[in-house]
C-alpha cells in the first residue's frame, strides 16, 4: 500500500510542480501519441515513444526560447536521466499511459 502512496505522491508532485507549457507540451506528446495509437495493447510502447518525444519537445523549448546552448544542455540532460530515480520515471509512464489510454479510447469510439 505504501508504494502505491509514493507513486501517486510522485504523480502528483510531477502535475504541481510543472509550469502550464510544460503541461501543455507533456498533453501534446501524449494527445499526439494517443490519436496514433490503434489498439490498448500498444499503450506501453506508445508510452514510451511519447515520453521521448516530450523530451525532444522540452529540449527544443530549451535551445529557440531560453536560447540554451545545445552541446551542454545535451550533456546535463543525459546525466539527469542517468540519475533518474526509477520512482520518476514510472510515474511519468503512468501519467503518459493514462493520457494516451483515454485519447485512444475516445477516438476508436469516435472513428471506429
């Protein structure tokens, strides 16, 4: 029961801590993913595919808006993955998991 606490807890501290474009860019990657996705059983992959293109997405915010420099950002940002807890990243595959499920089901709904 406690692990499920300490990942809801995770969940929650990624959605409040974020700032709203970056919420935005994490619903872009997983509304996009989730139009893409034919079937629920392709969710985990799909997951994955989104949550590196969030990545991308929040890199380039870095390099054309704050004009970041792209070599060192490169560098930081594989040493803060290489140092991710485990706890994070399954709790960023939940919440991508969730949104893609949702938009997927939804739109075999609507579509067929």
């Amino acid at each position: 029961m406690f692990v499920l606490m300490d990942v809801w807890n995770t969940i929650l501290h990624i959605v409040h801590s974020a700032d709203l474009f970056t919420l935005g860019l994490m619903a872009l990657a997983a509304i996009g993913a989730g139009f893409m996705t034919m079937e629920l059983s392709g969710v985990l992959t799909t997951s994955l595919a989104a949550l590196i293109g969030f990545a991308v997405l929040m890199f380039l915010r870095a390099v054309l808006l704050q004009h970041a420099d792209a070599s060192a950002l490169l560098t930081a940002d594989w040493h803060a993955f290489a140092t991710m807890q485990a706890l994070m990243l399954l709790a960023y595959v939940i919440i991508f998991a969730v949104v893609i499920g949702v938009v997927s089901t939804i739109r075999n709904a609507v579509f067929g």
